[in-house]
C-alpha cells in the first residue's frame, strides 16, 4: 500500500512541475522576470486559479496565507513583489503583446486578477489544442 501512495504522490508532484513549467512559459512570453520573487508569487497565484477552475478566487483569502507559510513572508511583501513583477512585465512588453494576449486594450497596467485569468484562459486553450 506504501508502495501505491508512492506512486500517485510522485504523479501528483509531476504534474504540479508540469504545469508550472508552463505557467513560466506563459509569463516569460509576458516578459516577467523569471527571477524576481513577485513572478512566483504570481506563478504560485495562476497554479492555485487553475487548479481550482474559479474565477471569483480571492487571493487575499485563499492563495496569499499559502504563499506567506511557503516563502516565510507577509502579506506587504507580497503585494509589493507582485507589483514590482507586473510593473517590469508591463514596461518591457510591446502594447500589441499585451493586447493580443489579454483579447483587451490597457489604458493601465493589468491588475493580478487580468494576469492570472489571461493565463489560465491561455493555459486551457492549449489545453483543448487551441494556441
């Protein structure tokens, strides 16, 4: 039996890997850096959007007290990190990019919520075999 819990905990961590690997994909389009903290604050916020298949998640709620015990921070670093994330984003990536992506113009930045459903929509789009 230990043998089989073994064998579904190992899937489940590959298909967690997986997947993240291609929301980085998704936000390197976006021209996050892949490096910044914020961007996996972000990345950890698409997961957990995805995974749940909701479109009224409040992160504030359900993802951010996930993010404080993974990475030993608070709430203020976690705002501020993700905010410096999307300002890099938005700053290095072309208006057409953006707008293409998000099926949407900016008049401003795109907010956490645009981000992450932009990616899951686009996550399952490739999904169903529509780039």
């Amino acid at each position: 039996m230990e043998e089989k819990n073994q064998v579904i905990s190992s899937i489940i961590i590959n298909k967690k890997s997986y997947l993240e690997s291609i929301i980085f994909d998704e936000l390197n389009y976006l021209n996050f850096d892949l490096q910044h903290l914020g961007t996996n604050f972000i990345k950890d916020c698409i997961y957990k959007a995805y995974i749940s298949q909701n479109r009224y998640i409040n992160f504030k709620k359900e993802v951010f007290p996930y993010i404080i015990n993974e990475y030993h921070t608070n709430y203020s670093n976690i705002k501020f990190n993700i905010y410096y994330a999307i300002n890099y984003s938005y700053y290095e990536s072309p208006e057409e990019l953006l707008s293409e992506y998000f099926n949407k113009n900016f008049t401003s930045k795109p907010v956490l919520k645009d981000i992450v459903y932009g990616v899951v929509d686009h996550i399952n789009k490739k999904a169903e075999g529509n780039p």
